[in-house]
C-alpha cells in the first residue's frame, strides 16, 4: 500500500504508520478468505490429478478385457524374412504352414543410353501408360531435370522417373511403373515413345513366334500317373490320343506329355500362349462297362409218345468264378487336367476356366520367367465323359506387339508366383491378403529354401499391457495414499519421484484426511485385485497372484511397511511362465461372460472398470467435488472482490482524516511559533 503522501509536508506525526497498522486489521478477514481460496485450489488441483491418474488406470484396465485386448494379438514370424514376411490380423488361426516364393511381383523398369547434364528434352504429349492409368505430360520443352520433375509430380503413385549417375558429369533416364504385375507393363506413346527410341530406352522389333506341339512325334506318354481310381476303369495313357488340325485330341482317360524345347524354355523373356476346348462327349462307363447279366439258356425241351410226354432237366453252366460281374463304374470328374512339370520332377497346376467349355475355348499365357526350371506341360484327363483339344503352343516375346522392346530393362512387369503348402498362385502384387485368412504375405525375394511361416499369440504385447496396468495401478494407489494419509514415509517410499515431485507431493500429504472416499476406492480395488473368478468348473487359474502379479508376489517374509501400502508387484519368471503356456485363462481372468448372453460381465478387468468409472465418469464422485469446489472458488473470488472494493474505500477515508488531521496540526505549529517570533522580538526591542 502507498504511504500518505501531502507535497511539502513531512510524516513527523508517523500517519502513514498509523493508517497501515490500522489497515493490517482491516484486512485479516481478506488475507483469510484469500487463504481459503488457495486451499480451494489446492484441493481442485488435487483432486483433478487423482482423477486423472483413476482415469489412466481405468483405460488400462479396459484394454485388458475389450474387443482389442491384447491376449487376442496374433505375431507371424518366418524363417525366410529376407524374402516373405507376415503379418497376422487378430482373428488369425493359431497355425503353421509353408511357403515358397517363385518370384516376387516386379514392374517395368526401364533405363536409357548416358545422357549429358542439361540436355534439353523436345516439346511434345508424352503418354504413358501403365495398366488401366495413363499419365499425360504436355511438355513445352526443357532441359531434362525440369523434365523429371514435371514428369514425378503429373506421375504421382503411377510412374516415377529418375536420373541415375553411371559416368562422371553422364546420366541415364530411369523410367520406371510403380504398378507392379503381369497386366501392368509401362507402354511409350506419341512423344514418350519418339524420346525413348531417341534414348536408347526401347528399340524397334518384329514380332517373331516359334511353335511345337504339331506333329505326333512330340507326343510322350504322361509322366506322374497315379493309382487307377476305381477298378476295371482304364489307366490314362496317350494311346488314343491324335493330332488333327484343330490341335491334339485327348479324349476320356487319354493324356500326353510334351517337351518344352530347350531355346524356349531357357529364354525368360518369351511367353506361351495356347488354348484348351473342352467338351462333354458320352460317358465311357455307361457304354463300355455297362453291367452284366447272367446268360439266358434255351428251353431243355421234351419228348411225347403214346401220349406219354417226358420232359428234359433244364440246362444249367457254371461260370468261373472271375467272369462273374463286376460292381458298376461311376463317372470321374475332376477339373485338375494340366500341368507344367518341371526339372526337379515337381508340377504346378494349371488351372482351366469356365471359358475351356466355349466355343473358342481359354486361351493361356504363360510368362516363363515365372516358371524357372519348366520342362514339359502335361495333360492327365482323368475325366470319363469329357474330352479336350489342345491347340498348338506359341512361343512369343509380348513385348514385340507393342513394336518395340527394352533395351536395358532392369525389371520387367510379372506377377507374383509362391506355392503355399505345394498349391501354385499367382497375384499381380506383393502384398497377399487372400491365400490365409486374416493373414497378409509380404514378398520381396524368391526363397531359397521353403519358408515356414508361424502364426503365434503375441506375449509381449501381452506382457507390455499387464505391466502398464500394475504401474498405473500402483500410481493410482500411490496417489491415494498420498492425499488421505499423513505419513511423510509414504512419500519417501517411492524411489520413482523426483527432488521437485517429492516437494510437490509433501503439499498434499494428507489434505484428504477425512474424505473417506479416496478409502473407500482404495479397499474396492484391493478387494477386486483379491477376488477369485472362475470362468468354468474346470478353471485352474482363477486369481491374479497365480499369474505372478499380487501384493507381495516376491513372497518377501520380512516386516515391510511398503508392502502394506497395497502397490501391486510381479514376479516375472511366473507371469512369463503362465503367459507361455495359460494365456488363454489369463484373458478369461481379467474378463469372461458368466450367463451366456455373450457380453463380457465379471472379472478383474470388468469389475475394475465399474469401481473406477462411479468416481471418474462424468457426473461421478470426483466430478461432484470438483463442481462444489468450483462453486466455493467462485464464491470466495466474489468476497475477495467485495473486500478488496472495501478496503480500498476504508484506506482512503483513514487517509484523508489523517491527512486533514496533520495538516491542523502542522496550521498550529505555524502559528504559534509566530507567536513565538513576536514574542521574541518585542523583547528584543525593549532591551534596546
């Protein structure tokens, strides 16, 4: 407060002391509001943070029960992980199974001849094309980095291009699709085309074919034939198989092999294309091996004289015992007809569409650098009352219809080729989602030996939750303890804190002593930590410190005040123990279902979950005291304003009595040593 301040009058009666000594009184029913208001804030400011730490825990708590609880996590590991890797959704199967990565999928990537720093590409529409995107680039003419440039911002997840340093002050064009697959290839039109002849990327060419599969003498018995399905049904074999000028005819039961030649087969850069009609024709097991009756033998016969008619015994043979008939045959139909056999001896299917039954039949294109190692195809046609035409087999370079070819490609388009569990599929990426449910394959390499891929529950995910919900819990209790009791040891029981946090704390020890809620949330917990829950009558762990998780889980037999203080400890060799061979039960533990009505409705997690919720949930036990301190801050800021607006006045009334009162005194003090003077002087002039 500013002193009394009067221009050329000096505070030698001590007013300003006065006034202030008289104010300092005036003011302790301020100073004590102003207290109460701290006090208000502290408890606001107390009970805000044991909100949020009760609210912490109850999210932890929910995450151990709920829909993505972490003991339904799945982990897929392979033993390949340079070439295929997984990854396992939650409702993924517990399971183990093999793959094989022919090769990955890969995308036309194209490089040019060296080219100059700076060289200036011609204007033009440059048009490419990639699968079912086109990219068109209206180019006014540049030097060639602006032409990168331009061409990655129009290409976006289309196409990229890139300029790669292959000489001192040279580079070469890198064009390359960022579609990866057999339908995908990066095709050059308008002025893409004319500046990639101009660079080298691509080169002219003919389409040129080379056929076999014309004349019978490259027909071979079928190799791998199995067991004949059914006896007195006849073995496959190509002996009434013929060659007419539609293509080789394999009727019912007929099959073939035919070699690949050599130049073709080794040449990754071909593709077989070749069609198969398929057509029903009558079923040989009724018209060959139809069943057979007994033999009808003619009338004995009889003689007749003299009226007297003697008859003959009926003929009768006995048949062999082989020649008796058979059990009828039934019709085979099986639609696994074609194979590619390869050099090892093993086959890939290939699988034959509806389309084998139109008129023109499926037409097959077989890329061969996904199929390494391919000797000879082979057609095996189990079927009774179906018959196939296999055309002649084309060899052809795709890339020659476009009229023109890479020259330095440095990946070409094809799809993704794996075997899983010996099954051959073919996808146009190298994400598969849809060979395992609920697990996706991720490729990058063609294996060198067969991967083995394990889908496992993930227990360090488990491990992390469980250990996240025992720290969350225990900062909770620690904070409960904090507030309602007044026990400095409390505080220095928790070696986590730091110097600025154990000051912090020492403020609030005890400011809820007698609240009984923060008790009372206490005791519910450690009754639900406590409790037994058994989800059948078969359940062996039914409490939480069977899984290494209690009060005193490292069976410490010494006096430990700490250890009354309810904070949870884990014993970690029995948790690891129990989640490596009970997660399962442990799940069930922290929530399951008791009626039947599918609704999870008891266990750790669950009962937690509703203690917690009655104090933090809006509306609930903190937010109540929350609002009534919000209240009781309001109404102290008002009569702290009111007080302080009275003060003010007061100071100034004592101010200006005080101010009126000094200047009386000082009027006084004036004239009387006026007086004074007078005197004074009168009786120096009578002394003269």
């Amino acid at each position: 407060m500013s002193g009394l301040n009067i221009p050329g009058v000096n505070d030698k009666y001590k007013t300003n002391e006065i006034v202030e000594g008289l104010m300092k009184v005036e003011r302790i029913p301020l100073n004590r509001e102003k207290e109460n208001l701290d006090s208000y804030k502290k408890q606001q400011d107390a009970w805000r943070t044991v909100n949020q730490k009760m609210s912490s825990l109850r999210d932890s708590v929910k995450s151990l029960y709920s829909f993505d609880n972490p003991f339904n996590s799945k982990i897929a590991s392979s033993s390949e992980e340079y070439a295929v890797t997984a990854t396992a959704g939650r409702e993924a199967a517990y399971e183990s199974f093999k793959v094989d990565v022919i090769t990955p999928a890969t995308a036309d990537r194209f490089l040019s001849k060296e080219i100059e720093k700076g060289m200036s590409v011609p204007a033009g529409l440059y048009v490419y094309q990639t699968g079912d995107k086109t990219i068109q680039l209206n180019w006014k003419g540049g030097k060639i980095e602006d032409f990168v440039t331009s061409l990655n911002k129009r290409g976006r997840d289309v196409l990229k291009a890139s300029l790669i340093g292959v000489n001192k002050g040279n580079k070469a064009l890198l064009i390359e699709s960022l579609k990866t697959g057999e339908e995908a290839k990066l095709v050059f039109k308008d002025a893409a085309l004319t500046f990639a002849l101009d660079t080298q990327m691509v080169k002219r060419v003919t389409a040129e074919k080379d056929s076999f599969g014309k004349t019978f003498s490259e027909i071979k018995a079928p190799v791998n034939l199995s067991e004949v399905e059914q006896e007195g049904l006849a073995q496959i074999s190509n002996s009434n198989v013929k060659i007419s000028e539609n293509g080789i005819l394999v009727p019912p039961r007929g099959g073939f092999s035919i070699d690949i030649p050599q130049n073709i087969a080794k040449d990754s850069s071909k593709t077989l294309v070749f069609s198969v009609k398929a057509r029903n024709v009558n079923d040989i097991t009724s018209s060959d091996y139809s069943e057979v009756g007994e033999p009808t033998l003619p009338d004995s016969g009889s003689v007749t004289f003299k009226n007297i008619t003697i008859t003959n015994n009926p003929l009768s043979v006995d048949l062999p015992e082989n020649s008796k008939p058979s059990v009828p045959l039934v019709p085979v139909k099986n639609d696994s007809v074609l194979f590619a056999h390869f050099e090892d001896g093993t086959e890939r299917e290939l699988k034959l569409t509806d389309d084998a039954f139109s008129e023109n039949g499926a037409t097959l294109k077989l890329d061969l650098k996904q199929y390494p190692g391919i000797k000879s195809f082979v057609i095996r046609n189990q079927n009774t009352g179906v018959e196939y035409v296999v055309s002649q087999i084309d060899s052809v370079d795709e890339n020659a219809s476009l009229g023109y070819a890479p020259v330095n490609p440095v990946s070409t388009a094809g799809d993704a080729v794996i075997k899983y569990e010996g099954i051959t599929i073919t996808r146009p990426t190298n994400s598969i989602d849809d060979v395992i449910p609920h697990v996706t394959l991720n490729l990058s390499n063609a294996t060198e030996r067969t991967a083995t891929i394990k889908i496992e529950p993930d227990v360090e995910a488990a491990k992390d939750a469980l250990i996240t919900f025992v720290g969350k819990y225990n900062q909770a209790v620690a904070e409960l303890n904090i507030l309602s009791q007044n026990k400095p040891e409390i505080i220095a029981e928790l070696d986590y804190l730091s110097s600025d946090e154990k000051k912090e704390y020492q403020d609030k020890l005890g400011l809820f002593f007698n609240d009984f809620s923060l008790s009372n949330i206490k005791n519910s917990m450690a009754q639900v930590i406590s409790g037994v829950y058994k989800a059948t009558d078969n359940s062996e762990i039914t409490m939480l410190s069977q899984i290494g998780i209690s009060t005193n889980a490292t069976n410490y037999s010494g006096y430990n005040p700490g250890k009354m203080r309810g904070y949870l400890e884990i014993n970690e060799k029995v948790l690891d123990e129990n989640l490596k061979n009970n997660l399962d039960s442990i799940k069930v533990l922290f929530g399951f279902d008791s009626d039947g009505d599918l609704v999870v409705d008891t266990g750790i997690g669950y009962k937690l979950d509703r203690q917690i919720t009655a104090y933090v949930q809006s509306g609930g036990i903190f937010a109540n005291k929350n609002s009534t301190l919000d209240k009781q801050i309001k109404a102290s800021e008002q009569k702290i304003a009111k007080l302080e607006t009275q003060l003010d006045r007061k100071e100034a009334e004592l101010k200006a009595k005080y101010g009126q009162m000094e200047s009386s005194l000082n009027s006084l003090e004036n004239q009387s040593e006026s007086i004074n003077n007078f005197n004074r002087q009168h009786q120096n002039n009578n002394n003269r």
